[in-house]
C-alpha cells in the first residue's frame, strides 16, 4: 500500500512540474521575426520575440499549448509536451481578418470595415514587370479598376474606377500618398510601397469630400523595423520584342497591285521605328533600421527604360528617406518623409508616325544621298504632305526633364491611453522642363525655309496642406468600441508657365542653347509665353466616428464641409456625408454552429461626394488679352484685355450619391474566401459647358450645372488557398466585375457629339453622347451591304436600305450600334510556392465588348490613292470600290483572354556561406505574353475609360503604340 501511495505521489509531483520553454520564430527563407506575439493558450500569460526572433516564456507545463500570432501570417498552435525548445516558422496568410486597411484619416482592421475597399499590400504587387509606374504591377487586381497605357515607357495611365464619374469634370480617382491628397503615381517606386487601399464607394471616400467623386486611391509608404541596419538590393535587366503589328503589304505586293508608283526600293516603314530588342534595366538600394525610438527607412533608385520605338527613352533618379521617432515614452511621435525623383525623357516619336508609316508607299527609301542629313526628306517620293516618320524623329532632338518632390511631417502627441491628437503638413511640387531642337534639314524647315527650330518651355506646379485631427479611441464594459475623429484641412494649388521658340539659326551644333542666335528674333517673329494659374485652395471641416457592439454590429459615419475658390460666394461650400453599418453574422449563435463558415459579414452604405475638378475662373471673374478688338472715338481699332469666359455665380459642385451593398464571406478556416458588391450611384448637377445669347454675354458658351449621369454594376471576388503548408503553398484569386454608365439628362437639347475622324475624308464624328443614352455606344451608319459595283449601301432613319452617299450620310441616318464597356471583366491570379521556389501567373479577360477600327476603315480598303494598305484590302474587303464611310462593318466583338504575367523564382539561403548576404532571390518574368482574340482588328485593348471608348485610332499614340512582350531577368539580395 505505501509503494502505490508513493507511485502515486511521484506521478502527481511529476505531472504537477513546469519548466521555461524558448525557442526563435522564423518565416520560410529563415529570417527572424520580431514581434510575433507568443501566448498560451486558454491563459492570460503571453511575450514577443525579439529582434533575432527569440522568445522565452516560464512556467509552462507540459499538457499546454503555446500560440503563435502575427498580423499577416497564419496562427500556429504547438502542443509542448516534453519539449523545451520549440522553434516555430510562420506562414504568409493571403487572408487575415486582423489586418489593418488603411481609410481616411486613419486605419480599422478589416473585420470592422463596412464599406467597399480593396486591399493590397506591396510584397503581393507582381515584380519584374517593368514600365515607369505601378500602374502595370496594379492591372487587374482592383474590381471595378481599368487602367489605359500603352508598353511606352513614357506613358501616361489613367485610371477610371465604377465608370464614367463625369462629363466635363475630373474623372479619375484622387491619390492619396501617406495621407497628402493630389499625389503623382508616377512618382512611386514599387519596393516602397507597404499597402495600396482602393476606396470604391462614396461612403469610404466622403471624409475626402470634393475630390472623392471618382474614388480614391491611398497610398502608403513603408517605415522601417527597429533591429539592425538591412540593406537589400534589387535589380532588373528587361527587354522587349513586338507582340502583334498591322499586316500590312510589302512593296513587292504593293506594285503588284499597281497601287503607287514604283521608286525601286524595298523599305519597312513599321519596322524602321522599332528598335530591335531593346534593353532596359533598373537598380533598387534600400537601407532599414534602428531603435523601437528612432526608425529609418531610405531607398535610391535608378532605372534606363529604352522604348520599343525609336526616339523613346526614360532615365530616371530617384531617392526617398522615411524616418520615425518616439520620444517621452512612446507620447510624442514625430514622423517625416521626402521623396525627390527626377525623369527625364526623349519623346521624339510623335502620335502620327506609326499612321504615316502605315500610309507610306513602301518602294520609297529611308535615306538618301542628296540630302546633307542622309535621309530622304523630300528627295524621292516624299512630297506634299507627307513625310519620313524615320527623318521626322531622327533630325529633332527632345529633352524633357519631369520632377517631383513629396515631402510631409507630422507630429502626434497621445495625450492619453485613448486620446491622441496630430498635425500634418505636406508640400509637393511637380516641374516639367523641355528642350527642343529640330535641325534645319527637317521637312519642317525644309518646306518653311528656315535654318532650325530651338524650344524652352519650363511649367511649375505645387500644392501645400495641411491638417490637424484629434482621435479618441476606447472600449467600454469589453462590448463597445469607439474610433472617432475630427479635424481641419487646407489645401492650396499653385503653378506657372514660360516658353520661348526661335528659328533660323546660324548653327546647329549648340542645338536649343543659343536661342538670342535664331533671326526670328530681331525680325520679331519669335515666339514666347507665360502664365501663372489661379491660386486654388480648400478649406474643411471633417469628422468620422466607427463604433462596434460585440465584434457583431458596426456603424460608420462621415461627415465633411468643405469650401473651395472655384466657386462664387453662392455656393462656395459643399456638405459631403456618408453613413455605413455591417453585421457580422459569424458572431451570431445560429452561424457559429455551421462548422464550415470562418467569416460571414453583411454590409450596406450611403454616401455623398462632390466634384470640382475642372478649370479655374468659371464662378469668379478672371481677365486675360482679349482675342477681339475694339474701335476707339479715333476709329482706330486695338487689343484690350477683358473677360477670359462667360462668368455663372450660381455654380455649384457636381454631387454624386452612391449606395452600396456588400457581403464579405471565408469558409472552411478561411480556405475559401470573398466577397460581392453591388452599387448603384448617381452624379446630378453635372457640370456642363452650354450655348450663352451673345449679347449681352461676350463669349458663346457658359459653364452651368445641367443633367444627371447614372452607373451601376457589380463586382465579386472568389480566392482560395488551396494547399497551405509550410514547404506547399498554393492560392488563387478570381476577380469579376460588370458596369453600365448611362447619360440620364443632359438638358434641354443637350447632345454631345465626339471623336471626330481626321483626314483624309473626314467622315464624321462616331461617338454621341445624349438624353438616355448609354456610355460606350458608337453613333454610326448601319451597314447594308454592297450594290453591284461595290459601293456603300446603308439603312436610313426609317429602315429602308439607301446608297451611301453624302445626302444620305446625316446624323439623322445613324443610330446608336454596339457597346464599347465589357459586359464581364474578369482577373484570374496563381500564386505557387514550394521550398525556396515560387510561381506566379496572372490572366484577364474582357468579355463581350466591342471596338470600332479606324486602322481596318483607313487601311483596309484599296481606294485610297497611292496609300499602302493592309492585305485585308485584297481579302475581305475586296469587294468594296468605295471610299470609307463611318459604318458598323468596322465594328468587332473584342473579346480576348491575355496571360498579363508570369514568373518564376528561386531563393537561395546564403547565411551558412557568407556572413554579410543572407539571402538572394533570382527571378524570370514576362509581362503581355499573349492575347486570344477573334477581334478583326491589331489590339483590341484599347482605351475603354472617359465618355467615348472602345476606338482603335489612328492618330493617337495610344492606339497606335506598338504593344510588347517584355522578358526581365531581375535578382533581390538581403544583406
């Protein structure tokens, strides 16, 4: 009996033992984590990594379990057992209730948000994909979002989110880069961009007030770590080939033909403006460290992209610092960031050169001996007005140096555990400098016998802010949260403007920098201008509270009045709200019980923006050199100064009101996971240029607030992780959204007509905008066949088949044909890793469109005299002996399925090799590999955002932009 009390008693005493357990925290490549928080489970008892990862926690038995949480990776739960030191690798999650999105103002985490956000963070943006911007990295991973660009590293995107947001107006989304409004994309270097939140509803973007019409883009840039000082590099080496070109005929096929004359040389006017496989590359430094009180984060940049084209080029310079300090224990936080970067371009290559290439006769040479310069400028076959797209682009010289400085401070004083107050200020300014020289044996100066042209145009924006907030956060009784703020902003807009142009100069080895030499001057025949835009600010008043009962119920509301001097004393300020809720039914008892649902949140807003992006001096009075002149008592007639337009106090914003209904949904552990939006907004008041009675008014137009626009659609994302280890990992995303825009009212008579198509010919306009009318038609002649010598037949207004000759060819005969706004958009992402191996593939499809060709109605027709054409001309189009009329025969479904981006890497741990880099990542990747399309023309991704898409233009480099494949090799080392 004492043995079995004894036995007894060890095992009890055995049992009843506790020891400390420690280990370190890494994630997959073996980089330390710090701060991941390290508790046991059911207890109140928990600690934090260090700085190299390690942890140590006491009194731990061994039937315990020990849990491993961080923002952003995946929870790992370790029962101990007999361990006493657990080393721990966490998972990357690609969903995670817990992590913060960013709203104006400030952030909730993304179980609280009741309005229609998306977000990305920077380390999920593809790598590798080249281009000046993040526009490319951002295409296709926001619902709702079309981005327009072409493969020119000199290209301008534009972004349009949920449709049309205006007629006359800005359209476009506002950006927001670490809380400063009217921020430059361009200006931003991928690697330092820590997350991209993407406000689509007015009732997330109403606290920015008048800019917030278009949605909002917000932008924040990543803050150092405390540890060590860590440096990484990256860099990449690109180049490019053309995917698809016109299918234009040789000059072996053109006499052939007998469409030209036949001047004996065989020349590829598309190919000589491509230049063959061009590099380009690209270098990233960053430095990041220091103390939980003194942070410091800094990157410098250099980048040579060198376009497809001839005559277009990018170098840019770049260098950012972010710095962050604590002081008096955590109750004083100063923060400051500057950013300058420097671009400069060669842009030679005009919107016109690949139509004239086109146009060409292909039998007329490139160059020419009787010409000083070595080409053909009006030698052989170039006369009138055409010309040499080659000797165009190579006789002018064009450097264009853009700029931008972003800089901000703020100071955040936390006067209580729950109360704190902060105050920003932030200043951007924007330079664009430009200077031209085209050489005398230009046809330019050729056909104005003139000895050159020198240019010098420099233009100055810059844009002040600042605001201050107080934020009072709380939790009362464990059941009620309270995020509230309110605060003041002012806004200012400056800028000014100056060129001079000269010609015939003495020399041409100084270029544009001997301007007093050009004889213009002294016969006053030179050329020069300035301006200084009107002065712009914004003045508001905002506040914003978010409350939450039980982790169940959540409400949001906005409020914001603003003031802005584009408007009269009459209506100068604008209330802008917005009201949200979400019910998060996974905290109710009848959803908790279904096993296989994680998250399930319903949500609905209202909110109200405005719009006041358009010109200055349209509500207050604004002078300038009148273009008229007037008689003095003498007879004489002169110049004067008078009104710059036709003034309308009684302007007022654009307002747009939104509702927005949303379910957010993770099932099985969050293994799969979406969510779906469906939006109905309405812009009223539209701002609106319309016909004044002159007299008594001294201009013929007037800007006024007439008519209504309408969108509405939907938009739904599915992801999955399929496979979720630690050596597999395996997600995917697919993203789908559909919109329509229509024009409600445009007021008595109010018709726009757009999209007029230039010479030769000059058919008309394809595009009307009207009462009812739905954004993206094309406003055309209806097609009725051929008659028996080949020419045009259409049906009239009435439906009766007519020839199509210009009696025949009026408005009153077009109607409204086709839609150029996809009817499903859809985004598809694979993102694979295994061990130190990662794959990634991103396709998109826009389904159901169609785009009218100007490139098969110019060139796929042989009537026009001496001009090449496409071999479509012989082929299905060879039936028609008519001039080109503005029919829906050139209309074409667009569908296509493009594979955006691959790549491929492999991450190599150098720790046990090298002490000084731990590790290094080699990567391939390709951008634009394919598109599968039935579409008649060459691209059908052409522009589809602003009032007339769906177009593929001649005259636009937009169009007309060869588009690329591009292959980068790139390698990322951490030291």
């Amino acid at each position: 009996m004492s043995l079995i009390l004894a036995l007894f008693s060890f095992f009890v005493t055995v049992q009843g033992q506790t020891k400390n357990v420690s280990g370190t925290v890494t994630v997959k490549d073996g980089e330390a984590m710090a701060g991941v928080t390290v508790s046991v489970k059911g207890q109140q008892r928990s600690t934090v990594s260090d700085l190299e990862g390690r942890y140590s926690i006491n009194n731990i038995q061994s039937n315990d379990k020990l849990v491993f949480s961080l923002v952003g990776y995946e929870t790992e739960e370790v029962q101990v057992g007999n361990q006493s030191q657990i080393d721990v690798q966490m998972i990357l999650s690609f969903i995670d209730l817990g992590e913060a999105v960013v709203i104006g103002y400030g952030s909730l985490e993304k179980r609280q948000v009741t309005s229609s956000i998306t977000s990305i963070r920077g380390d999920k943006l593809p790598s590798g994909l080249g281009g000046a911007t993040i526009a490319t990295a951002l295409r296709g991973k926001v619902p709702g979002l079309t981005i327009d660009g072409t493969s020119s590293p000199n290209a301008s995107n534009s972004f349009q989110l949920r449709g049309v947001a205006s007629v006359n107006a800005g359209q476009g989304p506002l950006v927001v880069i670490d809380g400063i409004p009217g921020g430059d994309i361009r200006a931003i270097n991928q690697e330092d961009i820590e997350t991209i939140d993407v406000l689509k509803d007015a009732s997330a973007g109403a606290i920015y007030g008048t800019r917030a019409a278009g949605g909002v883009i917000l932008i924040t840039t990543k803050q150092a770590k405390a540890g060590e000082v860590k440096i990484q590099y990256s860099g990449e080496f690109a180049t490019e080939q053309i995917r698809k070109r016109p299918d234009l005929l040789s000059s072996s096929e053109y006499v052939m033909y007998g469409l030209g004359q036949d001047y004996g040389y065989d020349t590829d006017w598309y190919s000589a403006l491509t230049n063959d496989r061009p590099f380009s590359h690209r270098q990233v430094i960053s430095l990041s460290g220091g103390s939980p009180n003194a942070l410091v984060y800094t990157t410098f940049s250099t980048q040579n992209q060198k376009g497809i084209v001839i005559g277009d080029g990018r170098k840019d310079y770049s260098g950012r610092i972010n710095s962050k300090f604590s002081m008096f224990d955590n109750k004083v936080e100063i923060q400051a960031r500057a950013e300058y970067r420097q671009a400069q371009r060669d842009q030679r290559n005009g919107s016109g050169s690949f139509n004239t290439a086109m146009m060409l006769n292909p039998t007329i040479p490139i160059y020419s001996d009787a010409n000083e310069s070595g080409y053909n400028v009006r030698e052989i076959g170039i006369s009138g007005t055409s010309y040499n797209p080659v000797a165009d682009i190579m006789l002018k010289t064009y450097d264009g140096k853009d700029s931008w400085l972003l800089s901000d401070a703020s100071l955040k004083i936390n006067l209580s555990n729950n109360l704190s107050v902060k105050g920003t200020i932030g200043y951007q300014e924007s330079k664009w400098q430009l200077y031209r020289y085209t050489s005398p044996y230009h046809k330019s100066s050729v056909d104005n016998s003139r000895r050159g042209e020198g240019y010098h145009g420099f233009s100055k924006n810059n844009r002040f802010s600042t605001d201050a907030y107080l934020n009072y956060k709380n939790i009362f009784n464990g059941d009620h949260n309270i995020d509230a703020i309110a605060g003041y902003s002012f806004w200012e807009a400056n800028g000014e403007s100056f060129n001079m142009t000269n010609y015939n100069f003495t020399i041409e080895g100084v270029g544009p920098w001997n301007m007093e030499d050009g004889t213009w001057l002294t016969d006053g025949r030179a050329l020069m201008d300035s301006e200084k835009s009107p002065r712009e600010r914004l003045l508001s008043m905002f506040s914003r509270i978010n409350y939450t009962f039980k982790d169940r119920y959540i409400l949001s509301a906005s409020y914001r009045r603003e003031g802005s001097s584009k408007f009269g004393p009459n209506h100068r300020w604008g209330n802008f709200w917005a009201v949200s809720g979400g019910w998060r039914l996974i905290e109710e008892d009848f959803i908790k019980d279904l096993p296989f649902i994680s998250d399930l949140k319903l949500r609905a807003g209202y909110g109200v923006t405005g719009n006041n992006s358009f010109g200055n001096g349209y509500a207050t009075r604004m002078y300038s050199p009148d273009t008229q002149m007037y008689p003095t008592p003498s007879g004489e007639w002169i110049f004067a100064y008078g009104p710059q337009r036709n003034i309308n106090a009684n302007l007022k914003w654009e307002e747009k009101g939104e509702l927005n209904i949303g379910l957010d949904f993770g099932l099985w552990n969050n293994r799969f996971f979406g969510k779906l939006d469906v939006y109905k907004r309405r812009v009223k008041d539209l701002l609106f240029q319309t016909d004044a009675p002159t007299p008594p008014m001294t201009h013929t137009t007037i800007m006024r607030n007439v008519g209504t626009l309408e969108n509405k659609g939907w938009e739904f994302e599915l992801g999955s992780e399929v496979v979720r280890k630690k050596d597999w990992n395996y997600n995917t995303i697919a993203r789908f959204s559909h919109n329509t825009s229509k024009i409600l009212d445009l007021g008595e008579d109010g018709v726009i007509d757009m999209d007029a198509f230039p010479s030769p010919g000059n058919p008309g306009r394809g595009g009307r905008l009207e009462n009812n009318a739905t954004i993206g038609q094309f406003f055309v002649f209806k097609y009725a066949g051929l008659d028996e010598h080949g020419k045009w037949l259409i049906y009239d207004k009435n439906g009766d088949v007519v020839p199509g000759i210009s009696t025949n060819l009026i408005n009153e005969n077009k109607y409204h044909a086709g839609n150029a706004i996809p009817k499903l958009t859809v985004s598809w992402d694979h993102n694979l890793s295994y061990k130190q191996f990662d794959f990634s593939a991103s396709l998109r499809s826009y389904i159901n469109y169609d785009v009218f060709s100007q490139i098969n109605m110019y060139y796929g027709l042989r009537t026009q005299s001496q001009f090449n054409v496409l071999k479509e001309a012989f082929d299905r189009y060879a039936a028609v002996n008519d001039e080109k009329i503005l029919s829906d025969v050139f209309m074409s479904d667009a569908t296509f399925l493009a594979l955006d981006a691959v790549s491929a890497g492999y991450t190599f741990d150098l720790k046990k090799y090298t002490p000084y880099v731990s590790k290094a990542r080699l990567y391939f990747s390709s951008r634009d590999l394919f598109v599968w399309s039935s579409y008649k023309g060459v691209n059908p991704q052409v522009n589809l955002n602003g009032l007339f898409p769906g177009f593929e233009q001649i005259n636009t480099t937009a169009s007309m932009y060869p588009q690329t494949r591009r292959f980068t090799l790139g390698v990322q080392l951490t030291f």
